[in-house]
C-alpha cells in the first residue's frame, strides 16, 4: 500500500519479503543514525584536491564518514539517503559545517592555509538560516569566507525555488566560493547557470572514468570545459584514477584534479603528517602558498609548516 501511495496512486504492487526487510534495516539504521552525533560516531576524513599545472594539492574536500560500533563503517552512500528521508540531514550537515570550520581553523593555526569544501544538502540550502550559520562559524573561527567552498549538487543548485536562490545569493555576497558538483547528471540551464554565484564546476567522475576510451564522454568533459571557460569558471575533474586520464584532462585544460591516482580521503592528522613529509614525494606536492601566514593575526603564536 505504501509503495503503491508513493508511486501516486491509481496502481497495484505485488508484496515482497525483501522491501519489508529493507524498510527494517533502513528504520534500524535511522534510529543508530540519531544516536551518531552524540556518541562521536561520525568523522571527516579529507581528499586533495591537486592543481592540473603544477600537481600541487591546493585544497582539499571534507568527506563524512560514519563509524557504528556494532555495523562498523557505513557508506554514506547507505546512510545520507535515509537520513535525508527521516529529517535528520539537518543536524548531520551543522555537524558537518561546524567540524571543517574548526579543523579548517587548526590548520591555519599550524600555519597551513588549506582551502577546505564541504558538500551542502538540499536540506541546507532550502534553509533559510543556513548562509547565517556558515557566516557566524566563520566568523568565530577567524577564517576567511574566500578560504572555504560550499559543493552544491547541479541538481539543487538548478532548483528554481525562492529560497534555493536566496541561498545561493547570501553565500554569493558573503564571498564563499561556491562549486556546482556531479556537473553533467542533471538538466542545467545555461541561463541559469550564468545567474549563479558559482566560481567553479566538478565534472561527475561517471565521465572521467570513460573519457579516455569512449569519445562521448570526451565529448561531454570537452564541451563543459569549453562552457565554463565562457563563462569564467573553473573546472575540477573528479575520480582520476589512472594517469592516462590524467593526461588528458591536463591537455584538455582542465584547472584542478581529484582521485585515487592522487591521494584517497585521509584523517586530518594524516594530511599534515603528508603535509610535512612532501619534499619526499614526487608528484603528490603540496603548494608553497598553503603554507604562508595569513592575513588574520592569531593571538597565540603561529607555528609554519615548511615544506
């Protein structure tokens, strides 16, 4: 009956033991879910993200991670739908949001001025209070808003709702980079897309993995590069993972890659261990620029990473 009811009615569904099992597993999963928070269940771990020209990491995304102590890891593949289902995406993207700003703010204290991303909801972006939220944690810690990007679905960011706008206006003017993720899934519109406070595209990774062998997805990855230089924005390519893909999307002109060729999401403490240890890697640099002071004055004492 539910099933026929979400489908909108005016049908018929034959009963099956495994949905009944599923909605069991899900219901169990929501209610872990409630407890995750308080009981620190929930972690970010960080992927590079690696400037094409140089092979520099500049940046890096915050990915959320949940470790249950009877189900252990649980892929947030798994997990975010249904939290977003059960209402619950709410407090999950705060804890998000307040979790990069403070490591965000350790690194810089450490001297490290690493660009951090986190990925935004529909949820979030159809609140009201969410720019506000973002600006007093920003504040707080004493970081700069043009240090820190929201990754929006192209999904969500081409909602043509009032508050959606709205959103996306108040981080426009409050100097947030804003990035349009899994660009090339959805429906966008040009005339839209020029309307957006946006500063860069992330080409879906379903693309890069079969840009090198199949010429329709070049074709894709080609024709959005071309667009976003157009209309003067930058292009991250993510799920690299081999380097002929590499290659390509360094010939092609793309400005920032991401994937397992590089780097997988790893701790924070990993990043500066990684961070420290870069006069020994080859490939896998991390930019000078990271490791200058920034403009903010702290008042304990700054101790610089060298590279």
């Amino acid at each position: 009956m539910r099933s026929v009811k979400r489908a909108g009615g005016g049908s018929h569904a034959l009963f099956d033991p495994r949905v009944e099992t599923e909605q069991r597993e899900e219901h169990k999963i929501a209610q872990e879910l409630r407890k995750a928070i308080t009981r620190r269940e929930l972690e970010l771990v960080y992927q590079p993200k690696i400037d094409a020209s140089s092979l520099q990491v500049t940046a890096v995304e915050a990915l959320l991670r949940w470790k249950h102590p009877h189900m252990g890891m649980v892929s947030p593949a798994r997990f975010i739908p249904i939290a977003e289902k059960h209402g619950l995406i709410g407090d999950i993207g705060n804890w998000v949001l307040e979790a990069a700003l403070e490591q965000a703010a350790a690194w810089r204290k450490a001297g490290m001025r690493m660009r951090v991303a986190i990925n935004v909801s529909g949820y979030q972006m159809r609140q009201d209070n969410f720019a506000r939220l973002l600006e007093t944690g920003l504040r707080a810690h004493g970081l700069q808003p043009n240090r820190f990007t929201c990754e929006i679905t192209e999904s969500v960011a081409m909602e043509d709702t009032q508050v959606t706008r709205r959103a996306l206006a108040r981080l426009g003017k409050l100097g947030v980079h804003v990035s349009i993720d899994d660009f090339g899934t959805g429906h966008s519109s040009l005339a839209t897309l020029r309307r957006l406070p946006a500063q860069e595209l992330k080409i879906d990774r379903a693309f890069v993995v079969d840009m090198v062998h199949d010429n329709d997805a070049r074709a894709i990855v080609e024709a959005v590069l071309t667009m976003a230089r157009t209309l003067g924005l930058r292009v991250v390519a993510e799920g690299v993972e081999t380097p002929a893909q590499r290659d390509l999307l360094v010939q092609l002109g793309c400005d920032e890659l991401q994937g397992y060729l590089f780097a997988k999401p790893m701790s924070a403490r990993a990043i500066v261990l990684w961070a420290m240890d870069a006069p020994t890697s080859l490939a896998q640099i991390f930019s000078p620029s990271l490791f200058k002071d920034t403009a903010i004055t702290d008042s304990a004492p700054t101790q610089i990473l060298r590279r």
